[in-house]
C-alpha cells in the first residue's frame, strides 16, 4: 500500500473525481478527510464499506474560517495530514461565452473559490505539514490555461492561478520539506463535464479526444494513479512540477 499509515485531505470529494481520488487513496492505505459544499456522506460510507477510513466534513473552500475547521477535524480525528489535494472548484455550472460577455459575477465567484479557495486550504492545512517538516500538496489544475481554452475565460484564468501558486509554493515550502505540484487534465467523464458541456458533451468530447495522442475520453480512473504517486513517498524529490493527464494534448 503506497499510501500506508497516511492521512489525506480531498476537497471536493462528494463526487466526481474528488470522490475518485478519496476513495483510490483510501484503498492504497490513506485515512481520509473528504470535504465539500455537498454532502459527503456517500464518499464516507464507500470507504468505510470497503475497511478503509475516512470522515466527512461541511466545507466551503471560499471561507478561511471553513477551512480551518477541517483542519481541525483532520488533527482531532487522525492527528495529522500528509497529503492536501485541492480539487474542489466551480466548474460544472458555469456559463460559458465571449470574454466580454461573462457574468462579472460570475467571474469574481470563481476566482473567490478556484483561487482563493485554495490559498485558504493551504493556509489552514500547511501549518500542520509544517510541524511534522513533511507533506504533499496536490492542486488540481487544467488543460484550459496550458491550451487556451476559448469561451472560459474565467475558469481558465482561474486554473492558471492555480499553477502560479503551485510553483511559488514549491519554492517557499521546500525548507519546510513539504512539496507542491499540480495536476492539469484534460475533460474527464465525470457529473461536472457533463453538465458544463450539456447539450454538447457529445460533440465536444469528440473534438477534445481528437486532438489526443491517445484519443479517448479520460475516465477518472485515468487521474487517479498520478494523485497517488504525487501524495506518496515515491514523489519525495518532485516538486513544483505540473503533471499533464491530457492524453498527450500538450507537450510541455
């Protein structure tokens, strides 16, 4: 078990790929603290079903004071946190269009919650990391900034941030041994792509596929091997690195 004697926190992990990953790392050994806005108690009751161990916290990423509640939860529960995987985002609900004509907003809740969402996470997770001079924070990107994605400019610019934090973390918290990578995947088949593309999941996933070298949808279970080894010991000496999971869309 890669992930043996861990304790991971997974924001977003009601469903979709946050429930994926929380659930792929509790079967590689990893005690789990899934947050989000919605009810995670599906994502708890897998884990448990299966043997593992996780707790299930009311999380609102926008707030400092919400994150600093999980982190609290986490040490009460387990008494410490390995790993930090920032997932959670707006993305499935948004309403896409030329850039001059996004919702103002609209724009200013996703750079609140995709942005700064993740700067309370750290701000609330990483004090602990620090005391035990270790620790892996994971922040899920996108293709959509690396790409260029057209008619998303605010999501897009909000998951650029998120690299740019990525790599000023990395070179601030590297005394503290602590590493900070991201992950950039392309669409993946999850509730959220289905109701952001809507009416045009289908098309749309056929263009994204041909522009592939390995031209499939990704599925969820395509992430969460890259999840597992950034959070696990075989990572040790990688850090602000962003990890494409695209299949081979970009080169970088």
């Amino acid at each position: 078990m890669l992930l043996k004697n861990k304790v991971a926190v997974i924001t977003g992990a009601a469903r979709g790929l946050g429930r994926a990953y929380a659930e792929a790392m509790a079967r590689e050994g990893a005690a789990i603290v899934a947050g989000d806005v919605r009810d995670c108690a599906d994502t708890v009751s897998a884990i448990r079903s299966a043997n593992g161990r996780a707790l299930g916290v009311s999380l609102d990423v926008a707030s400092f004071a919400s994150c600093q509640a999980l982190a609290d939860a986490a040490t009460r529960e387990f008494g410490r946190v390995d790993a930090l995987v920032n997932n959670a985002a707006l993305y499935a609900n948004l309403k896409g269009g030329r850039f001059d004509q996004l919702d103002e907003g609209q724009w200013d809740r996703v750079m609140q919650v995709n942005v700064k969402g993740v700067w309370n996470c750290c701000r609330a997770i990483v004090p602990l990391m620090r005391t035990q001079k270790s620790g892996s924070v994971i922040n899920i990107s996108s293709l959509a900034p690396i790409y260029g994605m057209p008619y998303a400019l605010d999501y897009s610019v909000s998951k650029g941030a998120v690299i740019a934090m990525t790599h000023s973390l990395a070179r601030e918290l590297g005394r503290d041994w602590i590493r900070v990578n991201a992950v950039a995947p392309s669409a993946v088949m999850t509730e959220g792509t289905r109701e952001f593309l809507g009416v045009k999941l289908e098309k749309a996933l056929q263009v994204i596929a041909s522009g592939q070298s390995l031209q499939r949808t990704l599925e969820t279970d395509d992430l969460t091997g890259t999840i597992i080894y950034l959070a696990s010991d075989a990572s040790r000496f990688v850090t602000g690195q962003t990890i494409m999971v695209d299949g081979g869309t970009v080169f970088l």
